[in-house]
C-alpha cells in the first residue's frame, strides 16, 4: 500500500513543498521528504539613519541655529540636536531640542533648529541625531562660544 501525503511548511519566509511517501511490504516502512522550494519572502534590512553635523550659525549672546544633514536611509526618522557646556555632552548637563520627524525617507535632509535661552560667553558641545526603526545615529560633536 502506498500513501502519498502533500505537506507545505512556512518558516522564515520560505515556503517548501514535499511529499511524504508510505509504503509498506510486511515489515519495513520507507520514508522520503524531497523539498522543493517554490517561493521565498525577504523583509528589507534595517539600516539606521545616517546623519552630519555642520557648523553653528546666526551664534548671539543667547542664541545659535543648529545645523546638519539626515540621511533616512529608506526609513521614518525623527531627528534631534543635543548640546551641553560640558565636551562629553553628558546625560547631566545635556539639553535636547525637540524631536523632528522628516516628511521623507530618501536623500539628503539639511536640518536646522534653533536653540535658545543659552548662557552668555559660554563654549556649547552639540551634535546631530536621528532615529529610525534600523537604530540611533549620532554625529561627532562640534562646538561654538556664545557672545
């Protein structure tokens, strides 16, 4: 006797068609599965953003205008400055501005927002920041005295 069963199995995206073939003669069972692949699903990989700092502008008394490029990378990304008096940029002294949300996920985004109430004659660390679903990306910091 001679049983043929037809089995698909999903796992990881790839979907696989086989046979499973019974056959019997008394006493010895065989047992064949012959995979054959007749499709695959692949997710895009996730890639953070990638992003540049430039220099400070318009920098007051009280006042600069930070600036940079985000570079989405294929995926919706907010973007941030993050600054401080203290050259580490530290989690203590460090201030944030707000969250931005790009209104594209292509190319090259020239990004700036403006910070204020800053001290006078003060040396400011500051650098770029985006995120996406790939991860954060950070940018090397560079700095700027107020008047």
């Amino acid at each position: 006797m001679v049983r043929t069963i037809a089995l698909v199995v999903g796992l990881l995206g790839v979907v696989a068609l086989g046979a499973i073939v019974f056959s019997g003669t008394g006493g010895s069972d065989a047992l064949t599965l012959p995979p054959i692949i007749v499709g695959t699903t692949t997710e895009p990989a996730l890639v953070k953003p990638a992003v540049q700092i430039k220099p400070a502008a318009d920098v007051g008394t009280t006042t600069a205008s930070f600036n940079g490029v985000v570079m989405p990378n294929g995926g919706l990304t907010t973007y941030w400055f993050e600054y401080s008096s203290d050259p580490d940029i530290g989690a203590v002294l460090m201030r944030v501005t707000p969250h931005i949300a790009l209104a594209t996920t292509t190319g090259k985004i020239t990004v700036t927002v403006d910070a204020l109430n800053l001290m006078p004659s003060t040396t400011y660390y500051y650098r770029l920041a985006a995120q996406s679903p790939g991860g954060v990306a950070r940018s090397e910091s560079q700095s700027f005295r107020t008047k």
